[in-house]
C-alpha cells in the first residue's frame, strides 16, 4: 500500500486517519490542515481579512517593500507593440485606437450612436444659449430666427 500523495510505502504505518484515507503520515497531517484552515478561513472570512487589512496599515512600509522586492524578481513582461486594426496606430493592448474604436462603436452599436447624437445635440444647444447670452446684440439676427 502506497501514500496517494507521495508514493512512499504506508504498509507498516498505525491503522490511523492518514492510512485509512490512503496517505503516509505526512501527507495525511498535511491534507487535515490545509482542510482545518479551509474551514476555518470559510467561517471567519470577514475577520480574517479585516485582520490582513489592519496589518497592512500597520506595516504599510514593510509590505511597500515586500511588494517591491517581488516585483523585482518578477520577469518583465515584454509586450509586442501593436497596431490599430483599421488606421494601424500604435496601441497598447485594444484592437483598435480611441479614435478608430469610437467610430466602429457609432457604426455598430444603435444605442451608442442614440446616445452620442443627443448629447451632441445638448451641448450644440447649450453652446447657442451661452453665445446669445454672452453677445444678444451681435447675435441678434441669430436671435431673431
Ligand atoms: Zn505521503
Ligand atoms: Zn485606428
């Protein structure tokens, strides 16, 4: 009879939890704790991580540093440059560029074009009202049409 975890021979092991769940000692212990921590993190999860919370404010400048020591040891993703699909742009990580991606949505997408339009037509308003305001006697044959 084998651990099913690491292969080592459990014959001559004590009839205890680990054996009868087909595990060596070790990795029986180990199984019930990672079980037992589960639990335990399931039925205090609030407090567990208001718990982690209160520490990093109280460590703020030591994690700050164990963040920025992993960081260091993280190799740098290298990011092929890519381009707008349609005017070929450099981009970061989109398929299209801001200005590309806008006009496919207003081509595609009946709600956006909806929406642009009217706030559009808002701000066209609000432009005229500020202009008649600011200059009624200039604008006075706008004013009068
Ligand atoms: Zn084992
Ligand atoms: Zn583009």
């Amino acid at each position: 009879m084998r651990c099913k975890e690491c292969d080592v021979n459990i014959e001559n092991q004590r009839n205890g939890k680990s054996k009868r769940a087909g595990l060596c000692a070790k990795c029986g212990r180990k199984a019930r704790l990672s079980e037992y921590f589960r639990k335990y993190y399931i039925a205090n999860r609030d407090a567990v991580l208001a718990k982690n919370r209160q520490g990093a404010r109280d460590n703020r400048e030591r994690v700050i540093e164990l963040r920025r020591r992993r960081a260091a040891l993280k190799p740098k993703v290298v990011r092929e440059p890519k381009a707008c699909v349609e005017c070929g742009t450099q981009v970061i990580r989109a398929e299209r560029c801001r200005k590309c991606y806008v006009r496919h949505r207003y081509a595609t997408n009946l709600d956006y074009r909806a929406r642009r339009l009217a706030s559009t037509r808002r701000w066209m308003q609000k432009k005229r009202a500020q202009e008649l305001a600011v200059r009624p006697a200039e604008t006075g044959d706008m004013a009068a049409s």
